[in-house]
C-alpha cells in the first residue's frame, strides 16, 4: 500500500487493517488538530512500514500523533528523518509493536510530546531485529525525564545509540535522564545483548550501573536495603567485583604495619633479651624489635588467618598505655579484615548480587 507525498488534514486512520506487502508513506505529511495523525494500532503488515523520507505528523490528545499501538510488522519499520509532533501527549506510541525486523529510529528522526506518558513510547514492544536510534532527537516540552518509555522493549543485538559509537554509555545514559522511573528489565535486555555478544565486561559495568541506579532514583526504600547497596558498592562494585574487598583487605594489613611501627616506637612493643647462660636468677631484660620483626607483628595484627608469634624470640606487645592502644586497634583490624574476607567470598561466589 504505498501512500507517498499524502497530504492529510484528517488523519490516516488503519487500524484493524491487514496489508499483504508493503505499507509505504514516505514523504507524507499528516496532521490532525483533534485527534491522532496516524493511527495503525493491531495493523498486521506482511511487508515493511516506510514512515521515512521526511515523513511529517503532527497530532493531539494523550494517546499519541502517531499510534502503532499493537501493530505486526513482518518486515522492518523505517522511520529515519521523520518529524512527528504533539503538543498534549506522546509522538509515538508503540506499546506492545511486534518487528520482525530492524526498527530505523535514526539518521535525523525526530519526536516532540508533552505530559507524563513519555514521547516516545516502546513499552512492551519486540524488535526481532537491530533498534538504531543513533541520531535521534526525543524531546519532551514538559519534563526531559519523560522522553522515553521502554519497559518491557526486547531487540537482537546491542541497541545503537550513541554516535561515537559508545553505545553501551549512551543507552545507561538515556534510561538514566530520560525514563521517569527505575524498572530492571531495560537493563537486564542491554546486558543480554552484550553478553550474547561476548562483552563480559561491558555485561559487568551495566549491571554495576542497574545497581547504582537503583539506589540513586530511589527504587530501594527500605534503609537496611539502602545501607547495604552502599556498602556493597563502595567494597564490591555491588558484587560484580569482588577484588575490591582484597584491595581493602590488603589496606588493613598495611594500615596494621604503620599503626605498629609508630606505637611500637613509643614503648607499646619490644622483645624480652636472653638471660646469660647458667645465670637462671639474672633479670631478663626487654629490647627494641627489629624492623622485620616490626613488621611481622604488624601482618599479624591485619591478617587474623595467620598464628600470632609466640615466645621468648618474638615481639610481644607490652603492659604500657601505650600497648593496650595496640591491643585495642588488634581487635578492631582483626574484625575488619574477618569482615571484608566475608564480603569477598559473598563477591565472588555471587550471593550479594541482585537485580
């Protein structure tokens, strides 16, 4: 059906319709002052829909200019340098759109809306082949976080987005200032698509920005839940990477070795001298520890999975003040790296991850 150069003051209404081949309106410019511009909700087309070639709609009302609410697309859906328009809702609406093809949202397309509902609406919608969207300009009159509305959107492939081709940063971006609430399934869709493709490590880093979104637009509203998405965050990137608890872990024991060698130095530590041989009544007399042996005591202090050192060769920690303040702060490094130890085992096998 190829309805080219239209020049529509009332609308195209299809909806409900079948189309054997091709649905073809490019360069068409359709406006409807009352109501919507372009309506193909549930159409079934066995072809592609061409909505492309400067292709104009500007309509009104809350359910959108353009409407492929429902719409079966056997081929592709090619939108590129098309200007749709409404100053009271969504430019398009694609709730629940089947492609068997690419979606072109790209190459100079450009949707403008108002209100809450988004501007471009995909919720629901399955694109069996590549989403482009690289040159796109969305715009919302009202509120930029209302520009998108993508829950539920699946596609092959890795979305394309960004123009320097940064695609994974340019989609976390978009779903991070244009969508108006957390959902995870977006993210859980963008990290399939890169790991279908073998990005393990661009897998890790979506996730790590799911999680990171989650706790900063106020998805987790529980403190405690709060509390340990923090903490999880900060020692183990949310729990995609666990090295970060052995990097504290090793700061603890250096920080255990810094804290020996300054009290130590001020009489906390030191080492009982031999008696002279033979001489069982002679008092046994104290000596500063070497630097080596500083600073075993210091990674016994940090490392509770080592033995402490014992006897009459070792460094002991002495009845001073001073001493009690080592003693004091083995406690506290010992709990810490216990701690952190616990972390990165619930890191690495997996436990604290969620989505």
């Amino acid at each position: 059906m190829l309805l080219d150069e239209l020049d529509a003051s009332s609308g195209v209404m299809l909806a409900d319709a079948v189309v054997g081949g091709h649905l073809e309106l490019p360069g068409a410019s359709v406006t409807n002052s009352r109501d919507a511009a372009v309506v193909l909700d549930r159409i079934a087309v066995a072809g592609n829909v061409y909505l492309n070639r400067s292709f104009r709609a500007n309509g009104v009302g809350q359910g959108g200019a353009v409407r492929l609410v429902g719409a079966r697309i056997q081929g592709r859906l090619n939108c590129r340098t098309a200007t749709i328009g409404n100053l009271r809702g969504p430019a398009m609406a694609a709730d629940g759109m089947q492609v068997g093809g690419d979606a072109l949202l790209d190459d100079g397309f450009t949707v403008s809306g108002a209100g809450t509902r988004g501007t471009l609406r995909l919720e629901g919608a399955r694109i069996d082949g590549r989403l482009r969207c690289v040159g796109a300009r969305v715009v919302n009159e009202i509120d930029d976080i209302h520009r998108w509305r993508i829950d539920g959107l699946t596609y092959r492939g890795v979305p394309q987005i960004d123009p320097q081709e940064n695609h994974r940063a340019g989609w976390l971006a978009m779903l991070r200032t244009a969508t108006a609430a957390y959902t995870a399934q977006p993210y859980q869709q963008l990290a399939s698509a890169f790991r279908a493709e073998g990005h393990d490590g661009d897998v890790r880093a979506i996730l790590m920005q799911q999680r990171h979104d989650q706790l900063q637009r106020g998805a987790l509203t529980r403190v405690g839940d709060r509390v340990w998405a923090r903490t999880t965050g900060v020692l183990l990137g949310y729990g995609y990477q666990p090295w970060r608890a052995l990097a504290y872990l090793a700061g603890v024991v250096l920080l255990s070795i810094v804290l020996v060698f300054g009290l130590g130095g001020l009489g906390g530590l030191d080492r009982p001298a031999e008696r002279t041989a033979g001489d069982s009544t002679a008092p046994v007399t104290r000596v500063s520890c070497s630097v080596v042996q500083t600073i075993g005591v210091g990674i016994d202090l940090g490392t509770p999975f080592l033995p402490a050192r014992s006897g009459n060769r070792s460094c002991e920690v002495t009845d001073s003040a001073t001493g009690d303040l080592l003693t004091i702060a083995r406690w506290m490094l010992q709990l810490a790296a216990w701690a952190l130890a616990a972390l990165f085992i619930t890191g690495f096998t997996g436990i604290v991850r969620k989505t």
